[in-house]
C-alpha cells in the first residue's frame, strides 16, 4: 500500500531519491514467513519507513543529496541501518535532503527540491526535508533523519509531524555520512509520539564502532510516552526564544501549549539562557570546521565521482576537477569558511572562541536543568516559507534553526511536536521539548501529554 502511495504522489512531493522496490518487498515477505512460521517479532516488524539518504545501506544508492557520491553503492550497512533490518522493519528507499546535511529547507539538494505535503510552493524544511514530507504525505509511516543544528526538528515542525534528536552519542554515527562529528544525531521521526518512541528504541544503544557511542542502558522512552503525564513537573520557557523574528502564530500556538501544559498539572517557571544569543554564531564556526576536515575525504579517489581523469593530469588536478562539478555552492562556501577558521593564525580568534561559547550554551542548559525538568520553546520562529524566498540568503537560511541549535551545542535531547496550526497561514507549528542528556524518556512523556 505505501509503495502504491509513493507511486501516486511521489512525483508532486519528491520525498524520496530512490525507491527500493524490490528490497521492501522482500523485507516484507521475509517478516510475514516469520509470522506464519510462530516466530516472536518486534513492534515494528513488517512496518514500512523511509531512510534519511546519509545513512550507508548495502547495495543501495547513498548519495547525502551530492553528485560527488552519484552512483555510489555502499558496501556495508550503517549500524542504524543494521538495527532497523534485525528489527524486521521494512525500509522503503532513501529520502532527499540538502547536499551533506548543510541546509534547512532541502534546497541545497544536487536533484532538486521536495514540496512540503501542506503546501507544494513551500519547503519541508531541511536538511531531512524528505523524511519529513514522505511522513506527512503518508508516503511512510516511519522515518529517520539526523540533526546537526536542527534537521530533524525543523522539518517535523515545518510539516506538522514528529522528530527526536536523542541525546548525542545515543545512536550510533556507524555508517552515517559525517557532516560535524562532534554535532550530528541520528534520531527517530514519526506522526505520533509513540510511534517516535518505538522506533527510538530500535535504533538507540551503545555501538563498539563509534567511539562516542554510549555506553548505557537506553532510557525508557515507550513507557514514558504511554505515560503521558506531567503532574509535578516543572517546566522551563526560555525567555530569549521570542521576540523580533517570532511569527505572531507561532508564538500564539506556543503560548497556548504551555497553557495546556499548566493545566496538566505542570508547573511553569520562566528561564533565561543569556548565552544562547551566540550559539548561531558559534555553530556556524564549529560545524562548518569539522565539516571541511570530514569532507576532505571525497577527493575523487577513494568513492563516486571522479572528474578529469583522462591521463594528461596529476591526482591533485583530479580532486580539484572531482570537487569543483561534485560539490555544490553551500557545501564550497562551508568548506572554504571551515578552512579558514581552522589555519593558523585564526584558529584561537575563530575556533577557539567558539568553542568557549559551546562551553557557555551547556552551562546555560545546566543551570537550567537545575531547576526545571524540561524546557520548552517554539521549533522554528516561523512556519514553512516559500520555495526560493532564503535561497540566495544564507544568514536568513541560518535563523531558521535559531532555537534548535543550542541543544546540538550542548549534547542533550530535543523534540519538535505538533502544536496546531498558524491562524495567519493555516500552516503547522512546532513545539520544541528539550531534556538534559540521558533523560530522552521526558521528552515522550511530555509530548504524549500535550499532542
Ligand atoms: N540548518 C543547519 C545547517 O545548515 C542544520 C543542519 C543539520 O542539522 N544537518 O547546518
């Protein structure tokens, strides 16, 4: 039935780069044999999603949205893409996203944009634009991304589903195509917090291959999204998300919901996290640093494209040629930033000083986590924009992640919940949960109460 759905509405959408027909299939028959033959299957068994195309998957194109990795087939399976199989879930193909995760609005991708499913002119948001979309336009029911400063959060938010960026070091980074090591998070994505929750538990849990994998017991996020109860907690609204930018809607729908939530039982208590003024510019530093030395890989040697070589030139000549046609422009600006704040002579004046920053965010969060349970805040100032309106305004493209960043910062767990949609445009609003690392099960617990 999904396949039959992709089929129909795929080609006004474009969620998915490409569609693995023939493997869902025989996921599905493989799951149903071990139903017929009495076999014990996990809740999600038999149970179809769309995979964020960062994810490596043996056999299967990944392309992270580039051309530098067009026709590339992996040869080993992510960890995340491991787990899902052993869980008898039933990928059904890889979904489009800007180019290596660096963008919020699914544009940067090298083979187009995604339509957002409320709105076709308007963008799904990015950079997990695709996973997003394929859940709000029923193309699946599941769907994972990743969120370096927001990928997943934004997109749910912007499309009226759910996403969850896990603690960092909660899902393992095995397999998954780095962007900034030191941010990236694989997480769940879904229409229901519970359907979040289940799939958390698939993909969640320590992994010998990735070295900042943790090593503890998963929290229990399923029981606290049947839990659904906020009686006795205290919740923080952060005083610094709102303000010039802030639509009106949004902030009326946020307003709402933490009305709901005193209704509940919460407590509510305002807080303030004075740093998270400069966690946009401290993030647009640390990442696209890592991500010039991550990406220094694609050199045209080792994997996908390789440009020039017809014998005359040098190897040098030949990543110079490979990068110039396979990187696009928001991949060259960040690589060319990163190079720039990393070299000697700047490296203490830009680096350096962000990283201090980074230290400031997550002492903010601390104090905070000191006197509240959770915080909450809207997603994204605004709703879905146009297709086009940011595409040649990198600094108006960044403010879409104003509030999700902070968390990526710090290492600790967000979500992004339907909150009702925006009266002024009749598009979705995002309410953003954020808990201290290690306490992902507040965030379902939290989330089921007001969804
Ligand atoms: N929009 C942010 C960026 O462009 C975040 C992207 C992400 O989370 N992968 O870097």
């Amino acid at each position: 039935a999904h396949l039959a759905r992709i089929d129909a509405v795929d080609e006004k959408v474009h969620a998915f780069l490409h569609v693995d027909r023939e493997g869902a299939l025989a996921q599905a028959r493989a799951v149903d044999a071990k139903r017929a033959a009495g076999e014990e299957l996990g809740p999600l068994a038999g149970v179809p999603l769309a995979l964020k195309d960062i994810f490596t998957t043996v056999g299967v194109p990944t392309t992270v949205g580039s051309k530098i990795l067009e026709g590339w087939i992996p040869p080993y399976d992510a960890t995340l893409t491991r787990r899902l199989k052993e869980a008898g879930v039933v990928i059904l193909g890889k979904t489009n996203m800007d180019e290596f995760a660096m963008g919020s609005s699914t544009e940067n991708s090298a083979y187009g944009p995604t339509g957002n499913p409320w709105d076709l002119t308007r963008i799904p948001g990015g950079s997990g634009g695709g996973s997003s979309a394929a859940l709000a336009s029923f193309q699946a029911p599941l769907a994972i991304g990743t969120d370096t400063g927001g990928s997943i959060r934004q997109p749910a938010a912007v499309t009226g589903t759910v996403g969850v960026k896990p603690t960092y070091g909660a899902v393992s980074r095995y397999g998954m195509v780095a962007f900034s090591s030191s941010l990236d998070q694989g997480g769940p994505c879904a229409r229901t917090v519970l359907d979040t929750a289940l799939l958390h538990e698939v993909i969640a849990g320590h992994d010998p291959l990735d070295s900042t994998s943790i090593d503890a017991p998963v929290p229990p996020v399923v029981a606290a999204a049947r839990a659904g109860d906020v009686k006795g907690m205290r919740i923080g609204v952060v005083k610094e998300f709102a303000g010039e930018g802030y639509q009106a809607g949004v902030m009326q729908r946020f307003t709402e919901s933490v009305e709901l939530l005193r209704e509940l039982g919460a407590e509510i208590v305002e807080v303030s996290c004075p740093s998270f003024e400069y966690a946009l510019a401290a993030y647009y530093l640390i990442a696209p640093s890592e991500c010039s030395s991550n990406l220094a890989r694609f050199d045209g040697l080792r994997y996908g494209l390789r440009a020039g070589d017809d014998g005359t030139r040098s190897a040098e000549e030949v990543t110079a040629l490979t990068r110039e046609a396979g990187f696009g422009p928001e991949v060259k600006r960040r690589v060319i930033l990163g190079t720039y704040a990393l070299s000697s002579g700047y490296y203490d004046a830009y680096y350096g000083s962000a990283q201090k920053v980074r230290t400031l965010i997550t002492q903010d969060f601390q104090r905070a986590f000191g006197d509240v349970d959770v915080l909450v805040s809207p997603t994204t100032p605004t709703t879905a924009f146009p297709i086009g309106e940011r595409a040649d305004d990198p600094m108006a493209m960044y403010l879409a992640d104003l509030c999700t960043i902070p968390s990526n910062l710090a290492g600790n767990a967000a979500m992004s919940l339907p909150c009702g949609l925006a009266p002024e445009d009749g598009l979705p609003v995002g309410l953003q949960i954020i808990a201290p690392a290690m306490a992902d099960d507040r965030l379902y617990r939290v989330g089921a109460a007001v969804e």
